[in-house]
C-alpha cells in the first residue's frame, strides 16, 4: 500500500497538486493553467516544502495521464520522472 505520495494532474483543465503525508491530505490548486516546466516545478517544490514532505525510496509520485493537453501530461510526466 502507498503510504506518503504526491499526486500530479495537470491535465490542463482544474490543474492542481495533492500530497499525503502520515495520513494528512493537502491539495494546492494553480491559478493559471500550467504551460512551463519551471513553473510547475517551482510549485511543487514550494508546496512540499511547505508542507514538510520528504522524498525517499517509499515515497510515490502519481501524475493523472487524461484525458488532457497531450503537453502538460507529459511536462507532469518528465517532472515527476526528475523529481524520482
């Protein structure tokens, strides 16, 4: 079972990030759709941060694959593949 995991969906329509930690959920929702990978990033890394999120060998990301901007699906993919 996955336990800590942070969840990508960028599928260009209600772009947002979700993060479990110990049991707690927290969902950050973007303000303008996601169209640069520095951005992206950028949010990502801020909202772990925030939120005190450690990534290790247990740790899983989970990014929504569509449907969607063909894009942004794969900006979230080459992200979260960097981020591992």
């Amino acid at each position: 079972m996955i336990k800590n995991f942070l969840i990508i969906n960028c599928t260009g329509k209600n772009d947002s990030i979700g993060l479990r930690i110990d049991n707690n959920f927290f969902i950050q929702q973007f303000q303008t759709n996601i169209k640069n990978n520095e951005t992206l990033v950028d949010n990502i890394l801020r909202f772990l941060k925030k939120n005190n999120a450690k990534i290790d060998k247990d740790f899983s990301i989970i990014v929504n694959i569509g449907p969607g901007s063909f894009s942004t699906i794969r900006s979230s993919l080459a992200v979260a593949k960097g981020i591992k």
